[in-house]
C-alpha cells in the first residue's frame, strides 16, 4: 500500500510559510520584542490558511475513497 504523505504543493507552501513564522517569532522572542513575535504568529497562521486555500483549489491531496462492503 503506498502512502502519499501530503507530499503536494499545498502541503509544502503551508509547511514552508509557517516555518518561516515559527522562525521570526522566535527569534522576536529572544529579542524581547512583542510586535515582531506576534507577526510572526501571524506568519505562522498565514501558513495554515493559505495551505488550505490551495487544498480547496485542488493542490492538495485528493480525499482518500472508501470501500464499502455489505456484511449482509
């Protein structure tokens, strides 16, 4: 059975953009800056929102099919 892994365009600019985030906010964090931490929240949540939005428009991984079976 293979399996896929979300390796997709979606998957990869959601990971990418919130990694990113997760990059400026820490590093803001350390700095002692609350602004920049919490634009790279921001950041972080961009990655999620725009990941789905490419889900939706069809660069995501395609929904697995479900056998159904009759066990009459």
């Amino acid at each position: 059975m293979a399996h896929d892994h979300g390796h997709t365009p979606a998957a990869w600019a959601g990971s990418i953009i919130a990694f990113i985030g997760f990059c400026v906010a820490g590093a803001f964090m350390v700095m002692d800056n609350p602004i920049g931490f919490w634009a790279g929240a921001i950041v972080i949540a961009a990655g999620g929102v725009i990941g789905g939005v490419m889900r939706a428009a069809g660069m995501g991984q395609k929904p697995k099919r479900q056998i159904l079976v009759n066990e009459s």
